[in-house]
C-alpha cells in the first residue's frame, strides 16, 4: 500500500490499447476494472509511461509496473524496498527471495530484472488478483518466479529453515496490515527461514502517534539484532501518515549505503538505526499474537 507515491516494474504483454485513436493512431490503453478477493482492483493506465500501469484496490494505491522497464520503481516506498534488493548482496548475484504479499509482483519483476536467475516465491492471498496481474501484465517467462494463492503466514510455514537470502513482506488488506502479520511469532518464522546473514525487510505504514510503527520496531527487535528503518522525515516526525521501511539482520546492515541511496532518492528519506533508532522506538512493547492489531486505518487524505 503506498501512501501518496508509485510505481514498478513488467514482462511482454498487457492490456490491449483500444483500436481507433487519433489521426489512425492506437488510442489510449484504457483501464481494467475487476472485483477481487479483496475489492474492487484497479489496473489505470499511465499517461507517462505507454506500457505502465498503476494498480489499486479498493481506490488504494498498491504497485506501479512499467511493462517496458520492469527495473523502474516510481513508488517511494518500493523504490525504499528496490535499496535492499540492490545491498543484499553484491550486484547482479542471484537471489532466493520470498515476497510477502503480491500486488503487482513489482518487485519480484525487478529482481528478477536486476538479478538474473534468481528463485523467488511469491505468496499472495488474494488468487483472483493474481489471476488478473497474469493475465494483464504476465511475467517475464525466463523469470523464476512461482506464485502461491496462500495467507502469507500459511505461505512462509512451507518453505524450509534457512531457504530465503531476504523476505519482503508488503501485505495489505484494506489498507492495512493484518495482525497475525506483526507478531513475534510472525517474525519467528521469518527469521526460521532467512539463512544466517540474510535480510527482511517490511513495508509499514502509520502517522501519528505512531504507535503502530514503533511497536513494529520493537517487536523486529526482539528477534534480530540489527535493525534500520527508512522512511520520510515528516512521517518520522509524526506530522503525516506515510509509509516506513524496516530492515532487519543477524549481521550488520548496509547502513551507509542504504542511508546514501535513501537520501538521493526522487522523495529524499531519512534513515534511522542504532540509539537513535532505540530511542525513537520509545520503550514500545514487542507485539504478541495475544496482542497483535491491524495497522491504522490511512485517511481518506492519504490517498488524494
């Protein structure tokens, strides 16, 4: 779910221009309107971009592919999320990832892009939104990338201890991030399946006071020693909802680098770890499957 941003990446094909248009050329690719699982999903053609598409659900922004450029990420968090595919290893080495949550399959499409021959699965809920993505924007067929229609937690149960070089968790629905996704014990079996030296990284989202995000904090915590959390400075500073990437390790993080990347971006971000990060987190207690909550309701502002 992003928060007033987008984009992302592609494969051949997609949905097909209607015939006619100006002067004999093709007119405008016009958009896909199809009730999911979870809503009403969205594929709006972009203006810019002649093969890029933004997807929403339920009038929320999930992902942005550009067929043409699956290595383009627009969206401020994704792009957030595209730092930690680049720094999790060294540049162009395959990867195993496990991508919690689909939408698109953005960021599956850009690694697959950026990092040939890696092995990715993708674990999404929502199967007939991914048999609208497939069937609108199909995949790469040289991507290695297999999607499973599972609750994401049901998803990572199946794959074995040590399987994953970084988990990507970017799960919404209805806006929010379900509760059994911001436990302890979710990010047990996270940790389960990262190898030792391996990376999770989580797309967050809250505004003020911010209680949700800084118990999400503490929460990654008391599982990984190694924590960064990305996010704009006015999100940071509880003046608006936004979105917020948390990074967690057994091994020390890419902090300068992601901290450089993250500050040059289009929508400039602050990075936070160590004692600042300690002390942003403010005492917040970690997150049981006993206490666990959906993440906020956005405003209806957000959105705009």
């Amino acid at each position: 779910m992003a928060a007033r941003s987008g984009t992302k990446n592609g494969a051949k094909g997609g949905p097909k221009a209607a015939p006619g248009g100006r002067r004999g050329r093709p007119a405008a690719p016009e958009a896909v309107v199809e009730a999911v699982d979870g809503g009403l999903a969205e594929l709006i053609p972009d203006r810019d971009r002649p093969r890029g598409w933004t997807l929403l659900l339920d009038g929320a922004p999930q992902s942005h592919v550009d067929l043409d450029a699956p290595e383009r990420l627009t969206f401020e968090y994704q792009r957030r999320l595209g730092h930690v595919i680049d720094l999790a290893a060294e540049p162009g080495r395959p990867l195993q990832v496990l991508h919690l949550g689909g939408g698109a399959l953005t960021l599956a499409r850009y690694t697959a892009a950026t990092r040939p021959r890696s092995t990715q699965q993708v674990v999404e809920v929502d199967a007939a939104l991914v048999g609208l993505v497939r069937r609108e924007l199909p995949l790469d067929p040289q991507a290695r990338i297999r999607v499973r229609s599972l609750d994401a937690r049901e998803g990572l149960a199946k794959l074995p201890d040590g399987w994953a070089d970084l988990v990507v968790a970017d799960v919404f629905s209805g806006a929010r991030t379900p509760a059994h996704l911001t436990s302890t014990e979710f990010l047990g079996e996270v940790r389960r399946v990262l190898r030792p030296g391996g990376m999770y990284a989580a797309n967050l989202a809250d505004g003020p006071p911010l209680a949700h995000l800084r118990a999400q904090i503490a929460t990654a915590a008391a599982l990984f020693p190694e924590l960064a959390l990305a996010a704009d400075p006015t999100v940071l500073r509880g003046k608006r909802f936004g979105n917020a990437v948390l990074l967690a390790s057994d091994v020390p993080l890419p902090v300068a680098e992601f901290t450089r990347r993250i500050a040059s971006d289009p929508h400039p971000g602050r990075v936070e770890h160590g004692r600042a990060l300690a002390d942003f987190t403010g005492g917040a207690a970690p997150v049981t499957d006993a206490t666990a909550k959906p993440s906020p309701v956005p405003p209806p502002s957000v959105f705009r």
